[in-house]
C-alpha cells in the first residue's frame, strides 16, 4: 500500500490543495527528518564503513523480527517482512508523518577517482584546498571534468545490477517505485549500467528523474562541473531532466566551493521536494559520496563512507511541521590551488597546499582564482519546489 502526500497535509482544509502545496518555498511548513536506526547495519556505530560489503549483507539489512509480522505465517524473506514493517509503520503513522526507505549508490569509479590514486592525495586535494590536478580538465592520457566511468566503474556498477537481480529473484526487495539521479555523467551511466536492464514492474519502470541538487559537493574541481543539459539528454533519451536544470552549469564558477553547512542547505532542499512531492515510499537515489555523506547528515544519520559502486538503504521518518528553522543560504569559501604540481599539503596550514617555489620557509601562498566571491550560489526560485 502507498501513502500519498496529500495524507500529509497540514490540516484537513488544505487536503483539496495538497498536490500544489510547496512546504520547501516560503512559509507552506518544514519537514524534519530523522534516521529510524535498529534495521541495517549501517545505523550501527559497531559497524566498519571502510570493510562494508552491501553484496554480502542484504544490504545490511539486520536479521530480526518486527511487530508488523507477529502471528503472520508463511516463508517470508527478510525483505518481505521488513516491507510489512515500512507499511505498517505508515499505516500507523501521525497525521503529517510519513516513512520511506532511500536506497543511496554512489557511482562506480571514475577517472577522477583514478587520477586522485594516481597523483595522490596531497597534489589533488585535500578536503577544502584545492592544490593542482583536480583543476585541470585531464592530463594527455584521459579527461577527467565531469569524469565517466573507468572500465573498474562500469564493473562496479554491474556488481550492483546483478546484486539488485538477485535480490529481487530471491529476496522479493520492494522495487523502487522511484529513481532519481545527480547530473554528473559518472552518475548518469552508473544508474544506467544498475538498472537499466532488471526485470522491472511496467508500473514502476526505470525512468530516472535528473535534479541538479543531487549532485557532488559543488567545489573548484573540474570533475564536479556537470556538462549541459542537451548532453545530458542525448547521453540518455529516455531520463527524465527536470525542467528546472539549465542548459549550463550555473552553480560551478571555479571560484568557490560549498562549505558542509551550503552543501547540507542545498541536500535538505532536494530532500525535501522529493519528499513534497513524491508519494512512492521505495526510492533509489544514484549520487556521489560527498553528496550522500550530506545527506546523510541531514537525515540525522551516523557518518558512513560509501566505497565508489556501493548502495545503502535508510529507513527515514519525515515529520511535516508548520513551522520550523528559516531555511539558510551559508556563505561559500574561495579557493587557492597551487600554479604547479605542490610540494605537499598540510591540513594544519591555514590555505593547506605546499607549493614549489622559493617563499618564505620553501612554501609560496597558493593562488587565488580570479573574481573571488563567498556568496552562495542563487539556486533558481523552481528549485525549492522540485
């Protein structure tokens, strides 16, 4: 049984308008989410993030019972009673309180990723400082702005479909009755590679929804610039872009990046116009692990760090208020990057990277780019309904 959003309307009065009601734009109310804990291993603070194997624990889905299956007979797969629980769950469910399952993935390996192994850390990045390669668009061997797949990603992501076929042959997992994807081509192809071709429901088929919100931490790196809309759309006819997705990138400057508190601002916006909107309960989301790590953040969620292919799914309760925090636009950071490869990079220094050059001490200050600015990007009025 699915719940539909209009069941979650502020009061009785506003249930003729509720489809059009948009509690992400002004006044219209605030959703608070909280991560429901004690159904996977991932809510587990016991739990290695790093060692985590999706394929060899259902997901991480726990073994236990639920009170939603006391009494019921018949050889039910651990899925098919935890599906019994989540519906339970909403059957009982307070009035403006609703329950959905978000299956996270975060994309296969890409040439970002590879380049980053191959020069290291230090010279690509490290958190906040940007010190060389990862501003450039590639090197003479390959590119990596809006980085595709390496042939070690595309496996990955064919991990996760034969894993998902399997699941669904032996296990019976609820289908996702909703796909959303970040904009960015590794995430395109991996959603692409995980589902395209799975013995799907004709009601719920495979037709990605592509919101720009979903996207990887918006900083100065090339690989995080997404390509244009017509790109996009030629890359995957049958994708759902969102109409509110410009034809360029209007969010990367390569100026400024998001700090945590901009990128959890931004990732509690989408959530929150899936949440308004859609009123499916399973919903896969194919993202990056800076994004995922945001919203997880905003879940109320336990820091879990996702291996490039894998999948978690958390279970969430969305409590629909009338009033909440006002909604932030936090400021962004400028960014220094080294004019040549850096020497080093050090976390303790105030700009991070270690340039070659004859400063002060053997360390040169990195480089400002140019037209510096740490206001947050202005995200289109549509996006805080979409």
């Amino acid at each position: 049984m699915m719940y539909s959003s209009v069941g979650f309307a502020f009061a009785a009065a506003a249930l003729a308008s509720a489809q059009t009601l948009n509690l992400t734009n002004s006044t219209a109310g605030y959703i608070n989410y909280t991560t429901v804990t004690g159904y996977f291993l991932q809510d587990e603070s016991t739990t290695n993030a790093t060692a985590f194997d999706y394929t060899a624990t259902n997901f991480g889905l726990l073994n236990r019972t639920y009170p939603a299956t006391t009494g019921l007979t018949g050889n039910l797969t651990q899925w098919q009673k935890f599906e019994a629980q989540v519906n339970a769950l909403n059957a009982d469910a307070p009035l403006n309180t609703a329950y959905k399952v978000l299956f996270m993935g975060r994309h296969g390996e890409g040439y970002h990723n590879a380049a980053q192994t191959y020069y290291g850390t230090p010279a690509w990045n490290v958190r906040e400082w940007d010190c060389y390669w990862a501003e450039l668009n590639g090197n003479a061997t390959v590119s990596w702005d809006d980085a595709d797949l390496t042939p070690a990603g595309v496996a990955q992501a064919e991990v996760a479909n034969a894993f998902w076929q399997h699941e669904i042959t032996y296990q019976h997992i609820p289908y996702p009755q909703s796909y959303y994807t970040s904009p960015l081509t590794r995430c395109l192809r991996t959603a692409n590679i995980t589902f395209s071709d799975l013995d799907l429901p004709e009601y719920y088929p495979f037709v990605p929804t592509v919101r720009e919100l979903f996207r990887e931490s918006i900083d100065i790196h090339t690989c995080d610039r997404r390509s244009n809309r017509t790109y996009i759309h030629n890359l995957f006819p049958s994708y759902n872009i969102d109409p509110s997705l410009t034809e360029f990138d209007e969010l990367w400057n390569d100026v400024t990046g998001e700090t945590s508190a901009a990128q959890d601002a931004r990732s509690k916006k989408v959530l929150d116009s899936v949440f308004d909107t859609d009123d499916h309960t399973w919903i896969s989301i194919t993202s990056h692990s800076g994004e995922i790590a945001s919203i997880l953040r905003v879940l109320g969620h336990q820091a879990f760090s996702l291996n490039t292919g894998a999948v978690i799914p958390v279970l969430v309760e969305a409590k629909f208020l009338p009033t909440g925090p006002a909604l932030s636009n936090p400021l962004y950071t400028t960014s220094t990057h080294c004019a040549a490869p850096p020497v080093t990079s050090i976390a303790t220094l105030s700009q991070g990277c270690v340039c070659s050059g004859t400063g002060v001490g053997g360390i040169t200050t990195p480089i400002y780019n140019a037209t510096m600015s740490t206001a947050a990007p202005s995200y289109p009025t549509a996006y805080y309904g979409m």
